[in-house]
C-alpha cells in the first residue's frame, strides 16, 4: 500500500498556555481556537477512506526555534475524528521539545471530518508555536486528499474564485487568475465533498460549487439548496494533466437568505500510484523589494521575511516538478525566483521568472526530505518586479528512502554523499560533523559491496555541462602530470578486516578511499537530457568545497595541491591509463 500524502500544519499564532484548542490538521485558515469558535465548517474534511498514521510535532519558540515546556508544564496534543478525541496523542514536556505518535492509527471513513487540539496544563508557556504532520495511507491505492475552508460566502455578492487548496474565504473578490494552482501530475480530481455552516435559506435559494480546469467550468460540481447543508458528487472524475491550472467557483443561488462559512474536501487519484500533490500559494502579495517565504502546502499567511514563521513539517518524501505562475509579469530586466528550502538552505528545486513571462517550471531536479525536516519556499525579487502574487504545484512522493547522500543536516550544510563505486562530499555552509565516521563507513561498505552504475547527475543547463567539462579535463590534466612527479606508499588505515580510526586531517581522510580498482575511468557522458556521469570520487572533487571542522577553514582552490601530496596518488595511475 502506498504512502500517499503527508500532511503538514503550521498557523503562526501562539498556542494558549491555559485553554484547550483545536486547528485544521492541514493547519489554517483559522488560528488555533477553543470551541464553540471553531465550526464544523473549520474542519478537513476528508473525501475517501484511509488510515492517518505518524503524527509528528516540533514546539518552537517566537524566533522560530525548537522550545521546551516550562518545568513541570506539558502540551498535549490529540487527533479529533467527528467530535470526538481519538487515541492518536503526542506530549511534549518540560526539557523537551518534540514528540510523536507512531503507533495509534486513526481509521478514516469518506467525509469524516479532523482537528488537532492541543491541551496545556496551567502555565504551559507563552509563545510557543507548534508545526506537525501526519501520514495519510488511503484504502484505495493511489488517492490522497486535499482540503479547503473558510468565509464568508456573501448571499448579496456576486460569483467569484477560491484557490484549489487552503482557503476558500470571500471568494466575490478574487478573479481566476488571482487563485488557479497548477496541477503538477497526470490523474484525476474526484469524490468532491462540501459543508456548509447554514443552510442557504429556503427553496430554491443555494451555493453552487463548481470544478474550473484551465479557465473552463468542469462536471465535479455540487449544489446544496434550500434547508440543506452538505453533499457530495463521488460520480463525476475529471481527468487533468501535468501543468493544468485549477480552481473552485463558487456560485450564490436565487439570492440566499444566509451567508455561510464552508468546508471541503476533494481525492486526487495520480495515473502513478506512488505520486501525490503539493499546491500551494495563496492570494497574498509578494514582496517586492525583499525576499520572502511561504508554506511549501498552501496556507493562508502572508509572505514572510522570516523563514521561521512559515516553516512546515516534512516526513520521508521526496518532491519534483516544479511549476510556478505569478498573476503579474515581473517587466523588463526584472525577476522572480522561487526555490523550495529544506532546513534553511535552498534546494535545487528552483524556478525563474523574468520579463515579460507570468509562468515557469524545473521538471528536472528533485529534493528529498526525511522525518522532521522544516520546508517552505522562498522569493527571491530582483529589480523590484511589478506587484503580484504567486502560486505552484509540486509533485510529492511519500515515503521514500532517503538516501545518504540526499541528507542534508537542520541548519546545518553538509551533505555526505556516497554510492558504492563512489564517495562524495559536498559541503554547503555550516558545520561538518561526523566526518571521519561517515568515511569510515562508507569504505567499509565499499569491501562489502559490488560495484553498481552511478545514476547520471543532471545539470540545469547545456552551459552548465560545458563548464564541468572543461573543468575536470583541467583536473585531470594537473593529476596527470603529479603522477610524473612521483608516487608514496599509501597509509594502511583500511584493510578487508574492517576500518579503523585515524586522526588525520580532514583531506587525508577523503584521500583514504584508495580503492582504484573500484573506481571506473572517469568518463563525462554527454545525453540528450544535458546529463553528465562522472563515475569516481575525483570526478567531482572539483565541485567539493570542504570546511575543516576544527577551524571552519574553507578551502578550495589549493585541493588539487594537497591531493598531489597525499598517498593516493599513486593508485590513480590505472584511472587515467583509461579513456
């Protein structure tokens, strides 16, 4: 059965440290609030049938980092199912700061409705803000869920527009192009589910809810009228591509005698079983002359130019196929990019838009997340582009094994990279913990492990490509003329008997991977895609900027000197004897 959607909460406002309160598991549009103000109308509703599994939660303080409860104080955290609290509960306590619940299950019908409600005991703490996220496993392979909310739906407006996701409130203001978001997989959008607060009024008197696909009106459409409050339409399947835009219309009937707040829920069936969505953006403005971030999913802040107070909460995924529209072009010279952000650093999961264009999409790069990694995405304006707003699609897969080599450590900037036939490091800003333990392990499994192809790494561009190229034939030019200057024997630190420590420098230890016989010719393998192979560890060593943990030292343009000084020189004779 296929991991199929994690959902991620985070609203910005404080929890009460003295009163029970409850939120939308997907987070906003409302604020955490205690009954009888929070609605019927402000919970997910969910479309089909399923299990919600994994809650995961982090406190966080006002700055945005991780906080604990005062001495002897805790929160307490439930899953509310239809009225009702359900046994899926986390407590975080005094000298802690996260907790989970991985063994209670929520079992989920077709238009049950969720909240998550948080209970302090007395002087739990001011200004302590809770991100989370759960797991949803659908009984049907493949769906997953998607939720909208909000108010008011105005009797005496006329029509207008809510986004796919997030908030469906005041929809009489928004035009279409304010509010579509892309689609970001093939499939089918289904079993659409609505609740009203009210009934409409009397008679004929109504809402209407209607599907729009690319600017057209589809059939998943529902009518509540008269004394009525829910329905449902689990008949109508309509079909969308990867890039479509979508959007809800909603439609005042015969002049209603009650506004309402509204509640829905609607399935995502992909063509590819393991795929889900993440849409987001919102109709809040930019900031044009700062960067700023948003949720990854959509939410109801507005951009912030504190990551913190946006981050959401991710579980193993991965996420791909990037589409991003902006409602205004950002004019001549001027620019929007948009980079989904792991843990505070950028990912290379970007998009640019400039000029004259209003849209664009990476359908190339992919970033993996693991448990408890923060997510957002980020605008970055250049020349002050003209005003506007933003909104994107995303393909996510859940449950993925993260692979060593796509960690990336909270904060924090390395990433340890090793594949068998290969060790990689590459050092992106911040702290280099664990070093010698991570090249220790990754030559032990190398004596253990055959050698298997190397996945092509793949380069945004043709000139990208160009350069590497001309870089590495730099490389491979300097290493062979050091062989020509003479060979040392190479220190015996690792034997097929098992590694052992050595304190050694940080170079000398990348040097240890002495296993030439493992390490193909390098070869660069130019592909229709613009990929390029480099199979080996010195391939891409001119890529790697290492940081000397005891010092912070960066270095890079004197590598190439200290590798011709280290004893692996002399097992490389074999890798440039090859093409």
């Amino acid at each position: 059965m296929s991991k199929q959607k994690i959902i991620s909460g985070n609203v910005w406002n404080a929890l009460h440290d003295t009163t029970t309160e409850y939120l939308r598991i997907d987070g906003g549009p409302s604020n955490w609030q205690d009954f009888p103000n929070i609605g019927e109308a402000d919970t997910t509703f969910f479309a089909v049938a399923g299990t919600l599994k994994s809650l995961r939660l982090i406190l966080l303080n006002a700055a945005g980092d991780p906080t604990a409860p005062p001495t002897g104080k805790t929160f307490v955290f439930t899953t509310r199912k239809n009225g009702s609290d359900t046994l899926q509960t986390a407590t975080i306590g005094s000298g802690e700061t996260e907790a989970q619940d991985l063994t209670n299950d929520v079992s989920i019908a077709a238009g049950d409705r969720l909240l998550i409600g948080c209970a302090p005991t007395g002087g739990a703490g001011p200004n302590r803000y809770a991100i989370f996220s759960y797991e949803f496993v659908p009984t049907v392979d493949g769906e997953s869920v998607y939720f909208n909310a909000g108010g008011p739906w105005l009797r005496l407006e006329a029509a207008g527009y809510a986004s796919l996701v997030g908030a469906c409130s005041n929809p009489h203001v928004y035009a279409l192009a304010d509010v579509r978001q892309y689609v970001a997989a093939p499939g089918k959008i289904k079993d659409l589910r609505l609740f009203l607060s009210n009934n409409p009024g009397t008679g004929v008197e109504g809402w209407r809810l209607t599907l729009y696909l690319n600017g057209s009106p589809t059939a998943l459409t529902i009518t509540i009228s008269g004394a009525g409050t829910s329905g449902s339409n689990t008949s109508d399947e309509i079909t969308v591509a990867t890039g479509d835009l979508v959007a809800w219309h909603i439609t005042p009937l015969n002049s209603p005698t009650n506004s309402v707040n509204a509640g829905f829920g609607f399935a995502f069936d992909p063509d590819d079983n393991a795929e889900s969505l993440f849409v987001g953006g919102w109709q809040s403005a930019l900031n044009t002359g700062a960067t700023a971030y948003h949720g990854l999913h959509s939410n109801t802040r507005a951009w912030d130019t504190a990551e913190k107070n946006v981050w959401q909460l991710a579980q193993h995924l991965a996420t791909s196929t990037l589409y991003v529209e902006v409602s205004v072009a950002p004019g001549a010279g001027k620019s929007w990019v948009f980079t989904v952000m792991k843990n505070g650093c950028p990912t290379t999961v970007k998009v640019t838009i400039s000029g004259t264009a209003t849209t664009g999409s990476n359908l190339v790069d992919r970033v993996a997340f693991a448990d408890d990694d923060y997510i957002s995405m980020r605008a970055v304006p250049s020349g002050t582009p003209a005003a506007a707003n933003a909104r994107w699609g995303l393909v996510q897969v859940a449950g993925v094994v993260i692979q060593p080599y796509e960690a990336l450590t909270r904060v924090t900037g390395i990433r340890h990279i090793y594949r068998p036939g290969m060790l990689r490091m590459q050092v992106m800003m911040g702290d280099v913990s664990n070093t010698i333990e991570i090249a220790e392990a990754a030559v032990r499994a190398e004596l253990v492990q055959p050698e298997q192809p190397v996945p092509p790494i793949r380069l945004p561009s043709e000139e990208v490509a160009r350069q590497e190229e001309r870089r590495l034939e730099g490389e491979l030019s300097r290493l062979r003329q050091s062989l020509e200057e003479g060979v040392i024997e190479p220190p015996p630190i690792f034997t097929p008997g098992g590694a052992r420590r050595t304190e050694v420098g940080l170079l000398e230890q990348m040097s240890l991977i002495w296993l030439p016989m493992r390490l193909s010719p390098v070869k660069l393998v130019r592909e229709e895609r613009r990929d390029i192979s480099p199979i080996g560890f010195l391939s891409r060593l001119s890529q790697v900027r290492l940081v000397r943990e005891e010092r912070g030292e960066t270095f890079g343009s004197e590598v190439i000197e200290r590798i011709r000084k280290s004893p692996i020189i002399r097992f490389f004779g074999g890798l440039f004897g090859g093409s």
